[in-house]
C-alpha cells in the first residue's frame, strides 16, 4: 500500500511547500481564538494558554523541517521558560533554575506570554510577526498596570536567562564524523546518500542528566549470534517495501508514526498527548506549565541519550545490513542487494531507536504526571493524513511507536527494545528529581554497613559544614547521591540552589 502523503517523508522540498498553510492556519485560528479569549476576559481555560505557545511552536517545527533533537531542545527551553515564568510567580514547585526575586504582584499570564514569545523569537526567527501577533493578543485580555509590565519584564528575563545558559551547550558545535566502510558500520544510505545527521548531538549537555551517557545501553548484538540473525530475520521480511507478510495494520503503524521531514517530529507527536491530559484534568497555568516541561524535559534528553548511543555504537542501518551480509561474518545471513525499506531511512547510525527512546521517555512523564499509565487518548498523524489512532495507556502507544520502526524497515528489534529501556530510565529519572513540589524535597541519610548514604533531588546541590557557627558551606561531589566513610568527622549537610 502507498499511502498519497509519502512525499514529505520521502522529499524534503515537497515537505517544505506543504508545510507552509499548515503554519499559517494554526497560527491565525490561535490568534483568533486568543482574541475571543481577550474580549471574554480572564475566564479562557488555563492550560489553553499554554497549549496555545506549544502548537505554535509545533508548526514552527514542521515548516523549518526541524530535526527531532532540535525540536525537543527548542521545546524543552520553552516550556521551561513558561514554567520557570509562571511558578516563580509563588508557584508550589522548585524552579528548574533560579532567576532572582520575582516582582512581587507581577501577572502569571503576562510572565508566560513573554517568556514564550522571547524563546520563539529567538529559536524560530523567521516567525517573529507570528509570535508577536499572539503576544499581544495573550496581553489584551490583561488590565493595563504594573501587574502587567511587571509580568511581561519578570517572562522575559526567565526566559533570558535559559537561553543564555543554552548558548554554548554544544547543540551548534561542529564536529569531524567520517564514515567507515568497515562492515557494521554506518554509512549513509540509499537512495539520498545524506551525511549524517548531528553528529555533534553526544556532546549537547543534557537538561537534567548528569551526562549524556549516563543511561548509556549495552552494546547490540553480535553479529555472529543469534540474536543478531534473529532481528536481521526479522526486519528483512516484515520492513520490506514489498513485504508479503506484514499486515495492512502494521503498514499503517509504519506510516502512522514516520515523523519524517516537515512534520511535527516524535517529540511533538508527544506533545499532542501532552496537550490532550492537560485538558483532560483542567490543569492550572502552573501544572500544565509543568506537565509540558518535564515531558520535554524527558524528550530533550532522550534525544542526547540516543544520540550518544548512535555514534558511539555507529551500527549500520538495515538496508545496509541485508544489501552487505556477505561482509558480517555470519553464514546464515545472505545478502539481497535489492532489498529495500518501506519508509525512508533515517541519515544517522542505527542503534538505538530515537522512536522508542522519545516515545518510552515522555509516556514515562506524561504516566509520572497523571498518576496512571492509563489514559484514553487518540492521535492524528502528519505523515499519514486522515488516520486516527487511539490507546488506553501511554506504554501502549510508546510501544507501538518503538515496533513501527520494524515495520518501516529502518530498525532492528534491539534498537527499540534498548530504546524503550532508556526512555524509561530517563522518564523516572526527570520526574523524580525536577521540577518537584516544594513540600516534598529532602534529603534522605542512611548507613549501610560501614558508609553513611546521602540521596537527594538531583536538582539541587548537596552543601557541607563542619560547624555550624562560623562554619563554611561547601558543595560536595555527586549528582543526586553520594556516599561516604562512616567513621569520618562528623558534618552539617543541607541543600542548596546553584
């Protein structure tokens, strides 16, 4: 089956065009529909205001052909600026960074707005009318006065002070990637030939991991093991373009979750499940401010983690690996020199599956959030117009996402099922350590056998005195933990902001 939108998976140009009323749209009907909210005063529902910002900023990603670690950066610093903006207004939860004292009286709505529109303007430049248009229109519902400015100086220099702090995080480093020939190495592929993609990403620092590596997932199999010939098997046949048994429902799925060039992205599929819990429990300014900050949190550093992964495995694609078997060493792999994917694949190394890394990531948060993995949702789909699926738990659709790549031809089973894996582990460990409730920060010390055990919220730094009166606070190594001899001099601990 060849669904009629392969063309902005498959082209880049033709991506673009199409691209172009679908920005403008959403971006005139969010004006018009902030406009209403103006003349109806205060009463606009709140987590609107929010999912306002986060769809403009989606179809800045589509048009601009954003790549998926690009896309989650950008919205990871937005959300967190209209986080940072809103709850440091006296919200009830730790700041992801501190800004200052805030104006005292300042408009939590005036302080998002202005945070938004300076992270959009300055990430997406092209659509700077855009966001000013919807700026004014957020700030016309509002009374002129103080609370007003103050909101609007107060957004802005939250939102200054991340981009400021992202300026030098790598994600514009350029790095010297040179390809191999060497069997199992990555190289790029047919029929496009594209360098890779990114290969700068490893080095980004992360928003909340200690480093990029810190998740870091073993290595893929052997190419002279089982399992290798098992997953090799497996996506010969069902991520065949002309595949003979893959079902209409697993094609779907493929095209369903392509997220190739001018669409939305995985993080923003994500996104869209975000918005969709958010109204679901009528969230205030501050809980759907943090609902989509940890989800992007959780997908932005998703995007370093499976990147790291990528070049340091540099495991070559599929359709590498069934048009070269003859050079894996295995004899039971035999070689197709025509075998093709369904669906494009992807310009960077293989291992593991950003698909099921994003995926397993923000289902994590979005469960951590709600409280349940279990929430009725349905999605549409950029790369397949007119399909609508739907789920009952966040896992599900991480699933299902993860298995697409399979059924795309562009992945093998480990890639997603060690994706999955560290998507998980990335999810607990944002919403266990950020962007967490005042009320419910503290510092746990044990001893266990002839240690003392600190553990505390990563988030924070863990400081330390031997006296109290008079004495110095100095920060001690560890992220989130740290252990030491039990029969050491006894000290004072608390902890700390930067």
């Amino acid at each position: 089956m060849q669904p009629q939108n392969a063309g902005p998976t498959q082209n880049p140009d033709s991506g673009r065009f199409r691209w172009i009323g679908r920005l403008l749209r959403p971006a005139l009907r969010s004006a018009l529909l902030l406009l209403a909210a103006a003349a109806a005063g205060p009463n606009v529902r709140a987590e609107d205001r929010v999912i306002a910002w986060n769809q403009l900023a989606l179809d800045a990603i589509r048009f601009a052909n954003t790549p998926p670690p690009t896309a989650a950066r950008q919205l990871a610093i937005l959300h967190l600026a209209l986080f940072d903006a809103v709850n440091g207004l006296g919200g009830p939860y730790l700041n992801y960074r501190p800004h200052g004292p805030p104006p005292a009286g300042a408009s939590p709505t005036a302080a998002a707005a202005a945070a938004a529109n300076r992270v959009l303007r300055l990430t997406y430049p092209q659509f700077t009318l855009t966001f000013d248009a919807t700026l004014e229109a957020h700030l016309l519902a509002l009374p002129a006065g103080p609370a007003k400015t103050d909101g609007v100086a107060w957004g802005r220099k939250v939102a200054q002070d991340l981009l400021t702090e992202r300026d030098f995080d790598g994600a514009s480093f350029g790095i010297d990637y040179r390809t191999t020939d060497l069997p199992g190495h990555w190289r790029p592929t047919p029929p496009l030939f594209v360098s890779a993609l990114l290969p700068q990403w490893p080095g980004v620092q992360p928003f909340t991991l200690e480093r990029g590596d810190q998740f870091r997932p073993p290595p893929p199999p052997e190419f002279s093991s089982p399992a290798w010939l098992e997953e090799w098997n497996e996506v010969r046949v069902l991520g065949a373009a002309n595949s003979s048994v893959r079902t209409a429902e697993q094609t779907e799925i493929a095209w369903f979750w392509a997220d190739g060039v001018g669409t939305e992205t995985p993080p923003g599929h994500w996104n869209e499940v975000a918005a969709q819990l958010a109204r679901a429990r009528n969230l205030n300014d501050v809980d759907s401010a943090r609902l989509f900050a940890l989800v992007n949190l959780a997908l932005a550093d998703a995007g370093i983690a499976t990147w790291d992964a990528k070049y340091v495995y540099d495991l070559w694609r599929p359709i590498t690996a069934i048009r070269s078997a003859e050079t894996d060493s295995n004899p039971a792999t035999m070689a197709d020199p025509t075998w093709t994917p369904l669906i494009l694949t992807p310009p960077f190394p293989e291992y593991v599956s950003g698909h099921s890394t994003f995926s397993r990531a923000a289902a994590t948060a979005l469960a951590a959030v709600a409280g349940s993995d279990e929430f009725d949702f349905a999605l549409r789909s950029d790369g397949l117009f007119g399909a609508t699926r739907s789920w009952s738990r966040f896992s599900a659709a991480a699933l299902e996402a993860g298995r697409s790549r399979i059924y795309g031809g562009i992945h093998f089973s480990s890639a997603n099922r060690e994706g999955q894996k560290l998507g998980e582990s990335i999810g607990h460990f944002v919403t266990g350590n950020f962007l967490l409730p005042t009320a419910a920060v503290r510092l746990v010390i044990v001893r266990e056998k002839d240690q003392i055990v600190l553990r505390w919220p990563a988030a924070l730094q863990l400081q330390s005195c031997g006296q109290l009166v008079g004495g110095e606070w100095v920060r001690e190594p560890g992220y989130g933990f740290r252990s030491v001899p039990a029969d050491q001099p006894p000290r004072f601990y608390r902890l700390a902001r930067e």
